[in-house]
C-alpha cells in the first residue's frame, strides 16, 4: 500500500504559527485525546497532572540545544555565508570534521569560509544529501568555546525575527536540559511546557521521571521529498539512554504500568531501543547508538503507551508518528478542532496528550 505525502496535509493559518513561547510554561494549552474512540477534551497544560496515574513512567529528553547556526564570509570574496552545524564527525579528536547545512550562493569544495575568533572552515566534500562535510580550523572544544560565544540559537524558520531576541537562549530550551547533554540543533519542544514547579508535583503524584538522551539533528526536521512516504530515508541521530532507565522501563511494563513519552524524540528513541537493542553499545551504565527509526501509520508500538507533543507542521515525519499512534483520522479531527479552537501552533504553541 502505497502511504501519500499528500495525505499527511492541512492548511493552517498563519496566525496560528506561534511566535513566543506561553508565560508561564505550564499555561499553554493542551489538547487531550483519546486514541481508542478520538474523544477530544481542552484543558490547559498544568491540568496534565489529572490524566497521570502514580506509577506511570514519564519519560523526557534532557539533550541540551546549542547555537548551531554560524554567519561567515567567504575568504576571498567577503560575501556572506551560513554554516548550520548538525553533527560532530570525529569525537574527541584534534582534527574538527562537522557535518553541516551550508547557505550561500556557487558553494563548492574547497571553500573557505572565516569567522568571529581567529575560526575558519573549509568544505571538504558535499555528501550528496544536502548536508556537506566541513573541516574547521581548531579542535573540537576550542571550536565550541567560539561557538557558545558568537553563534545563535537555531530558532526554526517559521519564527520570524531580524534578530535575535535576549530571551531566546533561554526560551528555546527546556527547564530540565541537561548541561552535560549538550548537542540539539533543535529543541525537544514538547518538553517546553514544564516548569520545575509542576514537575515536582508530578513525582510528588508517585509517577516515575526519567531521561533519555537524543540529540535533534536533520532526521527530525528533515521534509519528506518523496511522494510515497516509505520511501523516506531518516537522517541518525545519536541517542543514549540509561540500563538503570531501561530496567525501570522494563519493571513498569511487567507490572502493567504506562511508559508516557514526552515529545516525538522520547517515542523514537525508545522505540529504536526495545525494536534493536543489538545496535546499542553498552559502556558506562549506558546505552548509545546512532538511530534511523522512520515511524508512520501501520507501525505497532513496543514499549510507548501515552505522549505528549505539540502540534507539528504539515507532511513532517513528526505528524506521521503522532499518526501512527493516535490514528491518523484521530489526527485529522484533532487538528480540526485545534484551528477551529484557535490553538497556537509549532514550536512554541500549545500540546496535545495521546492517551
């Protein structure tokens, strides 16, 4: 059966693209719905808490975004160029291989490109994917020492700005990244509606909080460019995950518990984990690999019985996953609704519960 990108469409006004996060987190809205028979209640998000049972496992991803976009010129000529890191080629190492977005007109190899810092890269091949492989000038930890200072937060296209505002550094971040997680070219923005203050009230309830780790990188932002979806080749991302989270996960399943994953990046991780745990190196009470879980309608869940998500842009692999769990005329109805009721949303809109 042939799966249509044309089938995971919808029109959504422009005015319902957020542009700022809700303040206080926790007072965005939230859409409930029920995955069994599409039943669809409003609440706002704190009331969360009313639809988590004392024992559940309420899994997030503490993986920490960085300001990956860089602004150079072009050595010889002075015009302007971007670099969009995405990935780290060679951990560890003093030679400084990235894989990256780059934009900018006649871009080729072997150009070189300066920044702020004394920092300079040159493209050393196109990978023939839309990303190239771009070899910088410092090792790795004097390069992101650069990078912190003079690069900006890589705030998705649809939020409109001149410039950077004070507050996105802050905004575009969960309240629970983790500063030795870091490595997000984007945030994990489901997690964007908790505040520390409703996460102690929900382990107060007795539900579990664990964190996985997946840095977000071109396989969940990438478009879909074939027209049968299955077709679609997921971009690795590297994911971690804790034994001590894993047994956890595996004790609350035996005893009937709910494994509730916050965010598509939550679901896609520990799906890949329970689907291949072959793939995974085990080194530091951790497990780790590099993961290209594609997840749309006729896919049966493993391990993930519940999630929470925001409202995802039209033909995304993200819309085909929540498809994929809640039922794609569930979805359909849900996002209805969500327009007609004048939910915000994207990145930094309202959430939605499948339960």
């Amino acid at each position: 059966m042939i799966m249509k990108l044309s089938n995971f469409d919808y029109n959504l006004p422009k005015n319902l693209i957020a542009q700022k996060p809700t303040t206080p987190r926790d007072h965005s809205r939230l859409l409930i719905l029920d995955q069994n028979n599409g039943n669809i209640k409003h609440k706002k998000f704190y009331n969360i808490i009313e639809y988590l049972k004392s024992g559940d496992v309420l899994i997030l991803n503490n993986s920490r975004v960085f300001p990956a976009r860089l602004i150079g010129k072009r050595k010889k000529t002075n015009g302007k160029i971007e670099i969009f890191l995405l990935r780290n080629m060679l951990r560890n190492k003093d030679t400084c291989k990235w894989q990256c977005l780059v934009g900018g007109r006649r871009v080729r190899v072997g150009l070189e490109i300066e920044f702020d810092k004394k920092l300079e890269c040159v493209l050393k091949k196109d990978n023939k994917d839309s990303t190239w492989e771009v070899e910088f000038n410092l090792n790795n930890k004097a390069m992101m020492s650069i990078v912190n200072e003079i690069g900006s937060v890589p705030l998705p296209p649809y939020i409109k700005r001149e410039k950077q505002k004070r507050g996105d550094k802050k905004n575009y971040q969960t309240v629970y990244a983790d500063e030795n997680k870091i490595g997000s070219v984007a945030a994990p923005t489901a997690g964007f509606h908790f505040t520390p203050e409703l996460l102690k009230k929900i382990k107060a309830k007795g539900i579990q909080i664990e964190y996985i780790t997946l840095h977000v990188g071109l396989g969940t932002f990438a478009p879909v460019k074939t027209d049968d979806i299955t077709k679609h080749k997921m971009h690795a991302e590297y994911v971690e995950i804790k034994k001590s989270t894993i047994d956890k996960i595996k004790k609350a399943k035996r005893e009937n518990k709910r494994i509730i994953a916050v965010g598509t990046t939550s679901v896609r991780s520990l799906e890949s984990f329970f689907n291949n745990t072959k793939s995974y190196k085990l080194a530091a009470n951790s497990y780790s690999a590099w993961v290209d879980i594609f997840i749309y309608p006729g896919y049966k869940f493993k391990i993930v019985d519940a999630m929470i998500t925001n409202f995802h842009l039209p033909k995304s692999t993200l819309l085909m996953l929540v498809s994929a769990m809640a039922g794609k005329e569930n979805i359909n109805k849900a996002y209805k609704e969500a327009i007609k009721k004048g939910y915000r949303f994207y990145s930094y809109g309202d959430a939605t519960l499948i339960i």
